[in-house]
C-alpha cells in the first residue's frame, strides 16, 4: 500500500475523475476515458485473504497523525481543520496541543486492491496551458480504490502530576507493545492505576467494519484495545472502500502525447518536494490554534490571567489583546498563503524556505497571557469544557467547577471588526434582551455588509429551539441561498432557491442527539469585475455524528451557463464552540433575496449563530 499514491475515500469519488493530490480535492469528471482500460485485482476468489497491520505509538506532532492517515497536509491547513470521513468524531486538534501526552492505535486492512490499467485514454479539452491544466484536471485521475477497513484510535493524556509523565508513558508502552492477539490489557487496574489522575480523550474514527462497539458504550482505552483486536473480523464481514488510488497524468501515453505537442508544453505538477515543509506549516498551524484559543479565554475573563514574565509580553488591556489576536491571525493566514502558492507552484518551495517570514507560534506562547492560578483543575470551563463534551470525565468536571464559570462571554467579542449596522442591531438586541448573551454567542462574520439587507436569525430565537435541517445552494460560483429549518416548525431562509442551483441537504437526528458543532464560512472576490466585493462562495456545517454538508459550488454544476464568473478566495474562517456544549443555532449577516436579479441574489456576509444545548 506504500507504494501507491491514495486519498482517503469519499461518496463522490469516481473512476476517471481528476484529482488535485495536494489539496485533496476533486477536478473534471471523466479525464480520463476508461471504457476499455483493465482491471488489475489483487485478491483470488478461490482464497481470497486480508493484509492486516497494526501499530500502536506515541506522537508529538499533529502532521505524525495527518501523515499516517493518508490525510493531506495542505488541505488540513486550507480547510482549517483535519476532516476525517467514516465512522466515529473528527480529530479535536486543539485537544491533541494541550495534552501532556499522545499514542494512537492504528489497524488497517486490506480486503481487495482494484486498479485501472492499460487502454486508458486522456480526454483533452482545447485551449489548455500548464495553470489551466492545473486547475480544471489536477495532477492526478482516481485509477482504483482498495477495499477494506482502517480505524485510527488517538488517546490523548493532561498530566495533573507533570512529574507522572515518564510513569504513565512506560505504563501504556507496556500495553501496546504486545502481539496484536494480546492488545486487551492483561489487567485494566494497569491503566487505572497510571491515569488515575490525569485526563484522558478517547477519539476514534474508522471506516469498514460496521458497528464496532455499542452504542451505549463511550469510548476508553480499553474499549479502543478491544475494538481495534476485533477489527481485522468485522472487516471480513462488512468491507468498504477505504483509499482511492491516485495515479499521475504523465504515466498515461495519450496524455504524453498530447502533453509535449503543445506550445508550450503542458507539465503535470510535481508535489514530492514540498510534502515535510507543508507538515511543519500544519504544525504551526495548529500550534497558532492553541494560541489562540488562550488568547480569546484571556480577551473573555482578563481577571483570570496576568501578563506574562517575557520583556515582549503582550499587554491585558483588551486593545493590546485584540491587537495580539489580530496578528496571530496574521500569521495563520501567512501559512494558508503559503499552502495556495504551493499549490500554483510547488517549485517556488525554495523561494518560501528562503523568505522564513512566518513566526514560530512558540515566539508567540511565551509572550502570551497565563492564568493566574496553574496548580488549580486540571481543566476548566473557559478552556477546556468545549473539547471534553460527550465524554465521561464531562460529568465529573462540572461538579467541581468554581462559581466564576457561571459567567458568559459577551454577545459578540468582535465587535471592533463590525459594520454601523452590525452595531446599532446588536446595540438594540441587548437593550431590549438584557440576558441574551446567556444563550447565544455571535461569532464574526465575514463578507461584504454593503450589499444586501441585515438578517440576524437569533432575534427570533428561543433558547429550546434547534435546527433540524439546513438547505443550501449555489449557482455561478456562489452561496445563494440558506434555509434553516427549527424544531418548532420555523423555516427560515436565505437568499433565493432557483431551479437551475445546485442544492445542498443536510438533516439532524436530535433523537439521537445529533447537532452542529462547527462551521467553515469562505468567501471570494469576483474576478475581473472593478471594486468587486467579497462575498460567501462556501458554507461547511459538521456535526457531533461525523455528518457534514459542504455547500461550495460543484466542479461540474447542475447548469453551465456561457458566462461563467471566476473568484479569487479573499478569506476562510473556522467556527468553533466559544462554550462548553456549544452549538450551532443560526446565522446572521446581509442577503440578497432575489428582487434584484441574478447578479445580486445570494449570501454576501455570513456570521454563526451559538447557543448553550436545550436544557432537560
């Protein structure tokens, strides 16, 4: 399996699609014509037999993980998050940072490898240089896909002793290094005994094998053991497609052909090269996400943090911390920047290793604020509340939080980022609603707020409401239309729905417990156009359930219309909860709802709307 080029699969994957490797992104349907290329099998149908492998290992780095899981580097960054598909919760990435300590249990297994060889044809499109080539075809076409199973465990320890650290490490190193058959724990008093003060996350994902554990079951180190030694089984009865095999343009002879007749020739993108330096950017960028996220705890409850001791320190006003976040998020979109000329241009790799204009995130720790009190819980509700929900120690936790956690963040903590009349509604909001800042939480919106007209979904809303589905579209490279539909009946929408729009579903199960737990809001600029505007070009929405909806416009749309318009990204922004149990309720922002034509109609400038979870 090492030999071959994959990308974890999805649904919309097909044989002859091209593919963009280092983004892990889909291209042109249909590159490649494969109607009389031929299967090469890897598996006899008389005694047909599974590769199994197995690892279990401590980790430093989130690129460690991302690496293992055939999971792009480049696209972790320019999604702004580490998206895994399949079974199970996606990788909390903050979680990881904090923790004192990381091992992950991996298995993979291979039923079958079926790969496209021989006879298969390049289908060229007119006028075609390498940028454009680039950009509608990729740099390689899906040939084949393996089927199987894979299931990543990532145990991830906080220490309340740090001097307990080597103890518990030695003690789960025991655990692990036995054969495969041996991974249940000879004595679970082992592991007790080692985490007996420490805080502990269990996060799996797999694909293959159904139902590995029930239901009612949370997931711990030894269930993960168990899991991951009946794995290989389950597989045997319940395969999937786990991997896509990606194969290059420049093995195909038509393409070849083709390719070099040109003038100038087209060259396929060669992305080898730059594999460890976009690791390290993930890397850093996750370190910038940790950052952050104790910058806004201190921007929130600055009586709970004091300067620290660097002479370069940043300042507890809030307009020194407003000023601190404002250039790490500087430095992360530097890193995202950095991934987009990569993408154009992997030889310009040397180029971005000579400027080293990005600064290490560890500069930054040390001048950041830190809480007054570090011997105090092991974890807190400002800060680690958010990422522990759905697990058993949740429960524990909140009995021992102190009386100052019943504080709530102010309605919107970006409020120096919005617009006059951002401002005066929420201004009205909170004279007329004094306690709204109790169960809802705005998070800053991106977009133009000259267009459109001003629509906030949380002035309607109840704290018992939730959403039940949402419905989006888009059609000439934009987002224009958002519907939301609320478990009282309530259908709000957004924009305007045509027929000719692609359209983009999303359903819940509240039954089960189902809600959304972040978001990715993107927006681009119209090229070509004069003084063009940013607006919303892509909505991703993802649930605690590994459910998600991407609305971005298709590289194949319902309807292809003459004049088709081209965006440049302007900028992309990752919603996470602010508050322990979070989730998403709404939206706000400024829409187009269809009264003025085509050009006009749709989202324009796009915030989420949270709320605390209805209360029992």
């Amino acid at each position: 399996m090492s030999t071959l080029l994959l990308a974890p699969f999805n649904d919309s994957m097909r044989l002859g699609q091209g593919y963009n490797s280092f983004l892990q992104t889909p291209c042109l349907g249909n590159a490649v014509d494969i109607s009389n290329a031929k299967y090469v099998e890897s598996d006899d149908e008389k005694a047909p037999s599974q590769t199994v492998s197995y690892s279990a290992r401590f980790v430093e780095k989130m690129s460690d993980i991302v690496h293992a899981m055939n999971i792009s580097a480049g696209s972790s960054i320019r999604t702004g998050s580490v998206s895994v598909s399949g079974g199970g919760n996606n990788i909390d990435e903050i979680k990881f940072a904090e923790s004192d300590l990381n091992a992950v249990i991996s298995v993979k297994v291979v039923n079958q490898t079926r790969n496209l060889r021989d006879n298969i044809s390049f289908n060229h499109i007119k006028n075609m240089d390498s940028a454009r080539f680039h950009d509608i075809y990729g740099d390689t076409f899906i040939s084949g896909f393996i089927e199987g199973g894979d299931l990543h465990g990532i145990i991830s320890i906080r220490t309340i002793d740090a001097t307990r650290k080597s103890e518990v490490k030695n003690k789960l190193r025991s655990q692990f290094n036995g054969a495969n058959t041996e991974w249940a724990p000879s004595s679970s008093a082992v592991i007790s005994e080692a985490l007996r003060q420490a805080e502990v996350t269990v996060t799996v994902n797999w694909s293959g094998g159904g139902i590995i554990k029930p239901s009612d079951e949370e997931w711990t180190i030894e269930s993960l053991i168990r899991a991951s030694s009946a794995f290989a089984d389950n597989v045997a009865k319940c395969p999937q497609r786990t991997w896509a095999i990606l194969t290059r343009y420049d093995t195909v002879e038509g393409f070849v052909n083709w390719a070099y007749d040109l003038s100038p020739k087209v060259t396929v993108r060669r992305y080898e090269g730059v594999q460890r330096y976009t690791s390290d950017l993930l890397d850093m960028y996750i370190e910038y996400k940790g950052n952050l996220l104790i910058l806004n705890d201190a921007i929130r409850h600055t009586d709970r943090y004091e300067a620290s001791k660097d002479p370069r320190a940043v300042g507890m006003s809030i307009d020194s911390l407003i000023e601190a976040r404002k250039h790490l998020r500087a430095e992360m979109n530097k890193i995202v920047g950095n991934i987009e000329i990569l993408d154009k241009d992997p030889e310009k790799i040397h180029t971005l290793l000579g400027q080293n204009d990005i600064t290490a995130p560890e500069l930054w720790r040390v001048k950041l604020p830190f809480r007054k009190d570090p011997t105090g819980e092991a974890a807190t509700k400002s800060v680690f509340e958010s990422l522990l929900e759905g697990l058993p120690i949740q429960a524990e936790l909140s009995k021992s939080l102190p009386p100052s956690a019943e504080k709530y963040p102010p309605l919107c903590d970006s409020y120096e980022s919005l617009g006059q009349i951002e401002k005066s509604a929420l201004a009205d909001l909170t004279r007329e609603r004094p306690e709204i800042n109790k169960h809802f939480h705005l998070s800053r919106p991106i977009g133009s707020n000259g267009k459109g007209t001003y629509f906030n979904n949380v002035d309607f809303l109840k704290p018992s409401v939730y959403i039940t589905a949402v419905k989006a579209s888009t059609f000439r490279g934009c987002l224009n239309y958002l519907g939301i539909f609320y478990s009282n009946g309530l259908t709000v929408s957004h924009g305007c729905l045509r027929g000719q729009h692609d359209v983009f579903e999303l359903e819940l199960s509240p039954e089960e417990g189902e809600k959304i737990i972040a978001a990715v809001v993107e927006t681009s600029e119209e090229q070509g156009v004069e003084d063009a505007e940013p607006r919303i070009t892509k909505l991703a929405l993802y649930t605690n359930r590994a459910n998600k909806l991407v609305a971005e416009p298709p590289v194949k749309p319902k309807t292809e219309t003459a004049d088709k318009r081209t965006f440049s990204p302007v900028e992309s922004i990752s919603h996470e909860p602010v508050e322990g149990g979070s989730l998403v309720k709404g939206f706000w922002g400024f829409s187009q709802n269809g009264r003025v034509g085509l050009e006009d109609d749709g989202i324009w400038r796009l915030g989420v709307v949270w709320g605390n979870p209805p209360k029992a």
